[in-house]
C-alpha cells in the first residue's frame, strides 16, 4: 500500500472493504485525502461524496492503494477571503465594458 500525505491528490487503484467484509476494487480513479480525516478508514462526514459516487456504505476502510500518479494538492481555503463590488461600466447598448 502507497503512502499519501494529509491533503494530497493522486490518480490510483484503490481496494476498499466495506464493515460486511465485500471488497470494491476501483481501478484508475482520482482519489483525494482530506486535510482532518481518519485516514485509511473512510466515514461519511469526510468522504460522503466519494462514497455515494460509487456505491460503498459508510463504515468502509482503504486496504490497498496503488498510487500511478500523484496530481498536487488540495487548497485549504474553504470559502472566499473577501468580497468587492464590480466597479467597471457596461455600456448599454453593446454591455461591453467602458
């Protein structure tokens, strides 16, 4: 099993157990750990997206990762910094900008 870091996003063959004890074998996937997570085992708060997209309960676990490339990383940035108000003019008859 390949070692991923806290945030990272990596392009992988991936072997997940499910708390029944079936196996999901996920071939060639994009797969991104979170920044706060138990990682490998994967709950519904952190990885409720990936889950529903393919179909694995809740109470599953990462028991084999393959990593083929690894892509960069997640931002940590979660929502905008700031906020201003558009200060440029449309003309009317065109709406190009002035």
């Amino acid at each position: 099993m390949d070692k991923i870091d806290k945030g990272e996003i990596v392009y992988a063959d991936i072997i997940i157990k499910d708390h029944l004890g079936k196996k999901y074998h996920l071939n060639k996937i994009v797969f991104s750990r979170n920044w706060e997570c138990n990682y490998p085992i994967l709950d519904i708060i952190a990885y409720k997206r990936f889950l529903s997209l393919y179909n694995i309960p809740d109470k599953s676990e990462i028991i084999n990762l393959n990593v083929i490339s690894s892509t960069g990383f997640k931002h940590k940035n979660k929502s905008y910094t700031t906020a201003r108000k558009n200060e440029q003019i449309r003309d009317d008859v065109t709406g190009a900008y002035v």
